[in-house]
C-alpha cells in the first residue's frame, strides 16, 4: 500500500511537471491547451487517490493501535448497552425527571432512529455516536424533590470490572482536572466498573445540546481510553 502511494505521488508530480513545461506526458512534443489541463486533471487525480489511501491507512492503524492495548490489557471486546441501576422501573421521583424523560426519549427517537436502544422498563438509553464505535448511555435521574438531570456515559473499557494499577487511577485522576465535560468515575454497584460520564441538568437542555454533549463524551472517551488501557499493563 505505501509503495502504490508513493507510485501515485510521483506520478502526480510527474503530470504536473509536463503540464508546467506545456506538454503532455505521453509525448515530448509541445501540445495543445487541451492536453495540458488533462495533465493537471490525472496530476490532482492522483494526489486525490493518495489522500483516500492514507486516511483509510491512518484509520486502520488507530483500529489497531486500540484493539492491541485492549489485549495488552486483558479489555473485553463487547460494547456496552446500559449503565444499570439508573432508577426504579419507570417510576418517576418527582415531575421533573417525568418531564425530562419524556423530552429525552423523543429527542433519542429523532436523532438516532432504530438505532438507538430505549429500555422499556427504567428511564435510560444507548445511542450510537456517528462516525465512531463508541455508543453512549442516557440515564433519567432525580434530583432533590423537584429537579432532574440526565447522565451521558460510556465504558471506556468496555463491562466488566477491571483490575485498576496505581497508574491508570492516576492518569484518571489527571484526566479528570482537564476536562471541562466529563470525568471518570467507579461504579460502585458493579464492583467499580470504569464509566466516564457527565451530568447535565434537565432545565435548559435542549434536543441540540443533548445531541453536542454526547459526541463530547464520545470524542473524550475516543482520545482517552487507549492511553487508558495502556496504563493497565504498566
């Protein structure tokens, strides 16, 4: 592949070379104007093609790099679903967290389609992040008697508890003094289960705010999690 890309290069240069020099590359007699801008249009062609071969290598390679420090680590390959333990089947603590679920899962609907998971039975949701493999829970919850919020989470180790060295709760103590959305946390229902999560407050939110939180926590969880999983091994 990096020698079809370095043949597309040179290939390119070539073309545009010529065409500088008004000539068509075939031919070392001058040509007319048509030839020329034949010449420049294969020289972009190329370099086009070379930009398409290197973005498909560059992602396979991150593909790589993150499943290599998941079996360094022992990670598990499942994507998670749903954070459990979000509430009470479908009872709501106080209006508001009624209302804001109600909000939620019409917004969930619009944005995600069938894509996206709604438990029938407690107020929380998963929802695919476009453009990554990252899926994101939503949770309803309480707050006091008369406010609600909701959770944005994902398992940047995917379920399943993890066996935490001094340097992983370390990098995850200083992730969290860098990041103005989103921190990590343990679950401590799940036998400290790695989450990384933030909390927006029901009053305010709006279907667009929710939809640019989410791939926030997608995005952060993407940059963090192999350094993460690497720091399992040390």
């Amino acid at each position: 592949m990096r020698l079809l890309r370095g043949l597309l290069v040179l290939f390119g240069i070539g073309m545009i070379v010529n065409a500088g020099e008004g000539k068509w590359a075939f031919t070392e007699k001058p040509t007319g104007a048509g030839l020329i801008a034949l010449d420049v249009v294969i020289g972009l062609a190329c370099f086009a093609a070379y930009y398409v071969l290197w973005r498909r290598m560059h992602r396979a390679s991150q593909a790589v790099a993150i499943q290599g420090a998941k079996r360094e680590s022992g990670v598990g390959r499942t994507l998670p679903t749903a954070r459990p333990n979000q509430g009470s089947p479908m009872e709501f603590s106080n209006e508001a967290q009624r209302e804001c679920y109600t909000a939620v899962r019409n917004w969930v609907a619009a944005l995600y389609g069938e894509a996206a998971w709604i438990d029938e039975e407690m107020p929380r949701f998963s929802v695919p992040v476009p453009a990554t493999d990252i899926i994101c829970g939503l949770g309803v919850r309480p707050i006091g008697e008369q406010e609600a919020a909701v959770n944005i989470w994902t398992f940047p180790l995917d379920e399943g508890a993890q066996e935490l060295t001094e340097p992983a709760l370390r990098f995850m103590l200083e992730a969290n003094s860098k990041f103005a959305f989103g921190n990590f946390s343990l679950q401590p229902e799940s036998d400290g289960v790695v989450v990384f999560e933030y909390d927006v407050e029901w009053e305010g939110l709006t279907k667009d705010r929710l939809r640019s939180l989410v791939v926030t926590i997608a995005l952060a969880t993407r940059d963090l999690r192999i350094d993460l999983a690497r720091q399992l091994t040390t």
